[in-house]
C-alpha cells in the first residue's frame, strides 16, 4: 500500500484516470467511513470514501457497485451465481435511471420499479431488484457514500408465493427404481445418475452443492457429512443407506476411469469447474423421469428438493429440523412446506380433540 499522504494516480477501465490521495490502510471499519474498504482497479486499490467523489459521473455508479459486490464476496460469502445475480439486476437499475444511481432519488427507483412492471416482470423478479437495490442503498449508508436510503419508502411488489412443485412418494419410488435398474447395466453415464438422484432425494442438497461434492464424503463411509451451502454456512446432512450403497458402486466405476481418479470431485467432468455441470444433470434428470412417465416440466432437481422436505414432514418430521437439512437461515423460508402438514393437522385435532369426537 503507498504511504499514506502520497498522491496516488491510477487508471480505472476505459482509461479513466484519477488521482487518490491518503489512501487508508486496510482494516476494520470503526463506524461510518473508517477503515480501507478498497475496490481493486485495474492496476491500484482505492478506498471509495476517498476517491468514488473523484471519478467522472458515468464511472461513479461502476465504482460503487464494484465496492457493494466485494463487500458481498468477502464479508457474506456470497455466491459467484449470487454476486452475477446481484450485478445484472443493479446494471438494469443504472441503464434505466436518467440519473446516476449514486444520487437517485425515491421517485427515480420507484419510476424503475414501474418500468419493471411494464416490460412484465413478475412480482418475485420486482421484488429481487428491489432487494438488491436496498442492500446496495444500505451499503452506500452504512459507508457514508450517501446520507439517506432511497429505498426506505418504497412498497414491495406484492406477489402470491407458490407453492413449491413436489413429486409424491409412490414416483419418487419409481424414479429410483428405474434409475437403480439401468445403473445395473454398468453403464458408467447410469451409474452416476443413480447416484446422483439417490443422495438428492436422501439429503435435499442444493443442485449446486450436491454437483460440487468432495469425493472424501464417499471414501469416508459415514451416515452423515458435511457440506457448505450458501454464505459459506456448513451443515450436516444425512446419508441414507440406499445412497450409500448407490455411491459406492458410483466411486468403484469411478476410480477405474484414470481419467477421473484423481479429482477431488465425487462427480468430476472436463468442465471449467473440474466438476459435473448443473445443466447436464438436470438434463439427464428429467430424461430419466421421461423414461418413468414423469413429465419434464414437473422434474428437476429442485423439485428432488422439495420432495425430500415435504415427504420429511408428512412423515412427522420437526419443521425446525427440516430447515436445518435444507440449510435454510430463516425459518420463513422453510413454513412455505407447511401446506403439507395440513392434512396430518386436521388427523391430529379430530384424534385427540374432545369436541372433534
């Protein structure tokens, strides 16, 4: 880092220069603007408090999103997928808005989010900009690059939240009886995709967690692992003995493909990842559901997901326990898997009920 009272003259993307001086040193923040939360640039660090007001407006915006996504990465252990996410909606936000996203205005952001209802987004896509829009505003707040929210005042989108797609036990079961069937041929493609479906439905992972499993979790033979899901939160999951027995026939197929065997994957593939792609999963996926009279459209991992979930709590299962196998940080997010329990209520309060009887 230079040494602090030195100016420093650098170059953001299009050739931009600025000059920065007292850059701080990196630390924790003690409040309001104190501390080195730096952007990395293309050839320098800068701390935003000091330099953002420097830059020519149309880089502004830039800088302050640069900053708000590190702060995501770093701080919140947010997600590669999440922090694409993050930037595509708030480079939707700048686009739109005839002033810089900086200094917006409540009637700026509301006029965006009437823009968003024009061109058909739906209540849920509304609301995730919006999200994303107040996370950035309490961000700038927080670090003293803006001295309100502007998001403070608006409404949520109102939005009907449905009810997650699911699969019943009886095509559950046949789902994995035909998967466990072809993985019989030795076929190395039908093999995997037992596996694969096997653990899904036996642990409720998140596609991108169970695709990105270490092969350690299969060597070690254990009834339950861990994983890290999302924000860099691990858990425990459990390992059922249909999946273990389905894993180890997946790790002997495996092991005996030189070209796999010394990944640190449990699903290797010659991907970017090293690993095997969501996409091709979910693809394979609802081939194999095709094959066992399932539609397509009702098939995919993520409704492995909520089967898991809703056949947990149909069997009894505590909701509380089911969060936390699903990796939930709300609770909120888990009771949408109530509607499932209705019917075991309205069991319960005509069985033990004195004027039900």
């Amino acid at each position: 880092m230079h040494a602090p009272g030195k100016a420093v003259t650098g170059t953001l993307r299009d050739g931009v220069e600025i000059e920065h001086r007292n850059p701080l040193p990196s630390g924790p923040k003690n409040g309001p603007g104190a501390g080195g939360f730096h952007v990395e640039c293309d050839f320098f660090a800068f701390n935003p408090l000091q330099t953002i007001s420097r830059i020519p407006c149309g880089m502004r915006d830039e800088a302050a999103v640069e900053a708000f996504l590190e702060m995501m990465s770093a701080e919140r252990g947010a997600a590669a997928n999440t922090l694409a996410a993050y930037r595509r909606d708030l480079d939707d936000a700048c686009t739109f808005l005839s002033t810089p996203i900086l200094t917006a205005a409540s009637d700026d952001l509301r006029g965006y989010l009437a823009d968003l209802a024009r061109r058909g987004f739906a209540p849920a896509s509304q609301a995730r900009r919006l999200s994303a829009l107040r996370q950035l505003y309490r961000f700038l707040f927080l670090e003293g690059l803006r001295g309100d929210d502007p998001t403070s005042t608006l409404d949520a989108p109102r939005k009907m939240r449905d009810l997650p797609g699911t699969l019943g036990e009886a095509e559950i079961g046949r789902l994995l009886a035909l998967a466990e069937e072809e993985a019989r041929t030795g076929a190395a493609e039908a093999v995997r995709l037992h596996a694969l479906v096997e653990l899904l439905y036996a642990s409720g992972l998140r596609v991108s967690e169970l695709v990105a499993l270490p092969v350690t979790i299969a060597r070690r033979r254990e009834r339950f692992f861990m994983v890290r899901g999302k924000g860099g939160k691990d858990r425990m999951v459990p390992l059922s003995t249909p999946a273990d027995a389905a894993l180890t026939l997946w790790l002997a197929v495996r092991d005996a493909d030189p070209r796999q065997a010394d990944s640190p994957f449990l699903f290797p593939a010659n991907s970017e990842a090293g690993y095997l792609p969501r996409q091709v999963f979910a693809r394979d996926l609802k081939a194999l559901g095709a094959r066992a009279g399932i539609a397509a459209s009702r098939l995919s991992p993520h409704v492995i997901r909520h089967a898991f979930a809703s056949h947990l709590l149909e069997g009894g299962a505590d909701l509380r326990a089911v969060q936390q196998l699903l990796g939930h940080s709300d609770i909120s997010t888990t009771q949408i898997y109530t509607h499932v329990l209705e019917k075991r209520l309205v069991e319960t309060v005509e069985r033990h009920h004195p004027l039900a009887r």
